[in-house]
C-alpha cells in the first residue's frame, strides 16, 4: 500500500478540483505522503441541497472500495460530508469529512466558531450537523454568501461578499474563529484572515492535515 491520502470532490466541477489540490501545497512535504485530488465527475456541479448529498453517497463510496489497495486515507472534500459514515464502513483506512475536521479544528483556535456558507439554503443542513455533534454552544452563527459552487470562481464579487459575510460573523455574531463552509473557498483562505483579523479554518486543509497525522501516527 503506498502512503497516499486521496482527496474526494464529490461535485463535477474540475476548478473546484484544482482549488482544493493547490491548497493542500503547504501540507506536501518530504517524507510526508502523497495528496492525491480527484473529481467525481458523475456528480452535480456543486453539493446545494440535500437531494445533492444523497446522489452522491454511492459515488464516494464506489471511489473508496476502488482505490482502497493504493490508499492510507480518504478525506471526502464537501461541508456536507455527504457518505461519510457509510464510507467508513468500507474501509479499515482513515476516512475524513471536512466539516468535522474544520469545525473541530476552529474548536482549538477559538471559543465560539461562525461558519461562511455559501447559499442560505445550506445553513439548516449545517446547523443539523453541528447539532448531531454536540456543538450548538460553541457555535456563534452560519452566515451565507449568497453564491452557488460554480459562482465561487468570481474572484472579485466572492470576496467581497465574503469579506462582509466574516465581519458580520465576528461583529454582530460574536465568533473569534472563522470556518470555510464549502471546498469551492479554498483560495480565499489566507487573504480573508488578513482581513477579518480572526484564524480562519479551510476545512479542506484540516481534513488532509489530521489525515496526515493518522497516517504518519498509524492511528486506525
């Protein structure tokens, strides 16, 4: 088995795809494994609604039984974490959502987390979920940008309208710790921190980064 960490775009959309792989850059090092990005290319556009999250569940879980001999870990790229528990269940490797490493790696950065979503239909679905994990308390407030998945490669509207999304979160919200709600938002990372001044969590980058830790620590 080679030492490889497979990163899942559960939607169709290639530029999402090539997004997600030059942010996992600062986390391929010597020595380290190999970070692989891949396209579900029978899947939607973008992960928007609950219809989406279930359409692709067998296709996450088809990926993961094909590439389970040539794979340490898998981390399936959508704040849905659509399949993920089903997934888990095909494998003895590591799997990973990144709604859950990027919520509770902001849970180590700060005592109250606001999420960036990008359409407000996908707050209810979000909000089930932190739920399910026990979080409501340490939860500040999920706030959209009004952007669908595709949208997302607007670089200039994208940001501003997430520049006033964050402000909102930390000053009428209270958070002190920011989380991307979608894979589509990785570019943006480093630029919006500058600018809200408050860690800002892109899930994908914490999902890869514990998987990392899995995998070098051999913790099944």
């Amino acid at each position: 088995m080679s030492d490889r960490i497979l990163v899942i775009n559960p939607n169709s959309t290639e530029a999402v795809t090539r997004g997600i792989d030059a942010a996992m850059e600062p986390l391929r090092m010597n020595g380290g494994p190999a970070i692989e990005c891949v396209t579900l290319k029978d899947g939607p556009p973008g992960i928007e609604n609950q219809g989406h999250v279930e359409q692709v569940v067998p296709l996450i879980g088809a990926m993961v039984k094909q590439r389970d001999n040539d794979c340490s870990a898998f981390v399936i790229a959508c704040y849905s974490d659509p399949g993920l528990h089903a997934a888990r269940e095909l494998t003895t490797k590591p799997v990973l959502g990144i709604a859950e490493c990027g919520i509770l790696t902001a849970l180590t950065l700060g005592q109250r987390f606001g999420v960036i979503s990008i359409l407000k239909k996908s707050i209810p679905r979000h909000l089930r979920y932190v739920g399910q994990m026990g979080l409501n308390d340490r939860m500040a407030g999920d706030r959209a940008i009004g952007l669908g998945v595709v949208a997302l490669a607007d670089e200039a509207r994208t940001f501003s309208r997430m520049a006033e999304v964050a402000a909102e979160l930390r000053d009428e919200d209270g958070a002190d710790v920011l989380v991307m709600g979608c894979a589509g938002m990785a570019r943006y990372r480093e630029r919006l921190q500058r600018h809200v001044g408050l860690p800002v969590v892109e899930p994908s980058q914490a999902a890869v980064a514990m998987a990392i830790g899995r995998t070098r620590l051999n913790w099944a």
